[in-house]
C-alpha cells in the first residue's frame, strides 16, 4: 500500500474514460475550495480525483437533484 496517489495519466482525447464498476464513493472536504472524490473499484483499486470550488458546486447541485427524484424524499 502506497502512502501518496500515484498520478494516472489517461489518454490525450478528453474522456470519458471507462473504469471498473465502482462499488463505493466518499468526499473528503479539504477546505471550502478543494476536495476529494474517493472511488473504490470492484477490482480494489482507489481512484482519488481533486475537485475545485466550482466542481464541489456542481456534485453538489447534481446530488440535489437526485434526491428531489428519489420516491420518500
């Protein structure tokens, strides 16, 4: 087990990019402008991707929206 993320570099095209099935996520706040998107793999790997103030905003509004259509919310 590595201490630090070791940085994936993916193709020069912009994404998508597929991975394997994700099987959790979490957020780790950093502070109000930064934080982590954590994603574990079903084949055990973890992927961390950084997001900027302006991305927290977006998940945020998307997360939002989801449970608006969620039934019994």
């Amino acid at each position: 087990m590595r201490d630090q993320p070791i940085e994936l570099i993916l193709a020069n095209q912009p994404g998508p990019y597929r991975l394997t099935k994700c099987i959790s996520v979490a957020l780790n706040i950093l502070d109000p402008d930064r934080a982590e998107l954590i994603l574990d793999t079903k084949s055990g790997q973890r992927i961390l991707v950084e997001l900027d103030s302006e991305a927290i905003e977006a998940l945020g509004d998307l997360i939002s929206l989801a449970l608006k259509g969620t039934p019994g919310r």
